[in-house]
C-alpha cells in the first residue's frame, strides 16, 4: 500500500508540479504526518524535493522532459493563453519562443486574421499552419531534438533582423524578486534578443513556476508590459510589478473558445 501510494505521489507532483501535504492527506485519507514520512522517504530516494508544505518534483539543474512539461498544469496553460490572446490584435506581428506555454498560446491564437508570427519553435510553427491567415517565419539555428527549439548565435543573429509588435516568451521559474530563471545559455542569449527587438513583451507562466529555480537569469519583470498567469503573485511581487508598471492579468479557467480581437 506505501509503495503504491508513493507512485501515486510522484505521478501526482510530476503531472502538477508540486504537492501539499494536506492535499495528499485528505486523498488518501491519511494523517499529515504518513504524509509528511512518505514525502520525506521519496525525498531521500532523490525523487522529490521538499519544500514548505509540500514538496517539488526534483529536477536538480536539469529540465524537465518536453512531453512530461506538456501535460503539466496544462488546463492552467490553456487559460492563461486564451487570457493572453485576448491582448493580442488582429493583422500584429509576434515572435513566440520555446515554451509549452508558448505553444498553448500558439493554439490561442488559431482563430486570428493577418497574423505574422516569427518563431524559433518548430512546434509553435506546426501549431500554426492550421491559420491560414497567418505569415509563418521559422528562425534558423541549432535544433534542440529534446523540444523542437531553435537555439545559439545563428538563432539569436536571425532574430535580431525584426522588430515586431509583441514577443511572447515563457520562463523556467520566476523567483521572488521577479527576476525571470531558466537552464540554457543559448536558448537565453534568444530570448534576450527577441525581447529586446519587440515593441512590447508578454510573459506566460503558470504559477508552478513560482516555486521552481533556475541557474540563469534570462531578464527581470521590469522590462517586460505584462505576465500572464493563473493566480495572485505573492505581495512583494505584486507590490513591484505595479511599482514597474508591468501588468498583471490572472486568467480564469477556460470555459470558451479562443476569443478573436477586431
């Protein structure tokens, strides 16, 4: 019964992100302090990490596997790119970088007009063959097999040609003093471009990210217009963004389809 209760476990923080104790005690029915053992049992096996509350899948300075991200707070995802695409006008020009949450966005964004999206993810490109009406340009570079990205100096040298409207970009892990955290040099020497070469900036991240880390800093919220997410940042945070005037827009389950702008 331990034994399958702690798959269990795993199987529920890696398909989330995180789990809480009280959470995993009124599952299973069970005392906090069973739970409290069995997370600290898969913590020492090396699976979990333990954090206040609960615990985090580990990742050590790894990410973690593209179709193992996908499926994660992927109803999250969809809501945060419907809230996304709301802010988004017909007949705009876009650059969306590698990301699930990107590519939630792409999927969004299916039913818009006179788009013209540049990208460096092949996934976010197949997303969006389905819109007719949409320009499609594909960023060349090395192809990360792992999750269909584009990346290093040839990639982020493409990029630097446009200037578009918006650029849409996802993160790893988002820390406390808003600074944005990810894992690869090369995907970060991008994203730094494509901010830097769009007239406005837009993060996606759910908030799974909130209580993640990452070894490099890719940019702080304050340079960015807007972060989508699916719930309240902490205060502090909070606080800084209105201080930035970076605005914060906290997206509603999905209910409906993709809204189209005029």
């Amino acid at each position: 019964m331990q034994n399958l209760r702690h798959k269990e476990i795993l199987d529920l923080a890696r398909s989330t992100g995180r789990v809480e104790v009280e959470d995993l005690a009124q599952r299973f029915g069970v005392s906090l302090q069973t739970i409290r053992k069995d997370l600290a049992d898969l913590s020492d096996s090396g699976y979990l990490k333990r954090v206040h509350g609960g615990a985090l899948p580990r990742q050590g300075v790894s990410n973690f596997a593209y179709e193992e991200r996908r499926r994660m707070q992927s109803a999250a995802k969809a809501a945060i790119a419907q809230r996304c695409a709301e802010e988004i006008p017909n007949n705009s020009s876009l650059v969306l970088n590698l990301g699930t949450t990107t590519e939630a966005v792409a999927r969004a964004l299916l039913a818009h007009e006179n788009l013209t999206v540049v990208t460096n993810n092949i996934n976010v490109a197949n997303i969006l063959m389905a819109n007719d009406s949409c320009d499609i340009i594909v960023a060349g570079g090395n192809l990360r097999r792992s999750d269909g990205g584009l990346v290093g100096g040839l990639t982020a040298d493409f990029m630097d040609q446009f200037k578009t409207d918006i650029a849409i970009i996802g993160t790893s892990a988002l820390d406390q003093e808003g600074d944005l955290l990810d894992y690869d040099l090369a995907e970060i020497r991008v994203s730094r471009t494509i901010i830097r070469q769009s007239r406005r900036a837009f993060l996606v991240s759910d908030a799974s990210k909130f209580t993640r880390s990452a070894p490099v800093r890719l940019a702080s919220l304050s340079q960015l217009d807007a972060l989508f997410t699916d719930a309240a940042l902490p205060d502090a945070l909070a606080q800084k963004c209105a201080r930035w005037e970076t605005a914060v827009h906290v997206a509603e389950p999905v209910h409906d389809l993709p809204h189209t702008p005029e």
